[in-house]
C-alpha cells in the first residue's frame, strides 16, 4: 500500500468534515471544547493580521550576485 493512499489527508474531502464534525462535537459534549470570548477571538484576529502585514512587508533578500551587477 502507498502512502498517499492512507490516512486522513487521503480521504474525500467531505468524509474529513463529517469525521472532525463528530469530533468537535463530541468535544462539546464532553465540555472539553474551547469557546472564545469577545476579547479573546480580537486579539487572535489581530495577532493573524499582523502576521500577515510583516510578511507581505519582508524586503527579497539580496544575492552575492546583485551586488557585483551596480
């Protein structure tokens, strides 16, 4: 058997929704699931942004080569 062919990244896309559907809520259930506060789903958003803004603001790094080209 290949290894593309086992696991969970193999399956259907659908089949991996129903299956973490089933986990998260059973998850629910149990009480063990984390429900975000206001406060805390701002700060996780704004943490992603700022991710997001430095990496888009990251300046190409420059090669040995553009260096003997001026």
């Amino acid at each position: 058997m290949a290894t593309e062919d086992r696991g969970f990244a193999s399956m259907e896309r659908n089949r991996q929704r129903e299956i973490a559907s089933k986990g998260g809520k059973a998850a629910h259930l149990k009480g063990a699931a984390h429900e975000w506060t206001r406060e805390e789903a701002q700060a996780a958003g704004r943490k992603g942004g700022l991710a997001r803004h430095r990496k888009t603001q990251v300046p190409p790094a420059s090669s040995p080569d553009d260096a003997s080209a001026s």
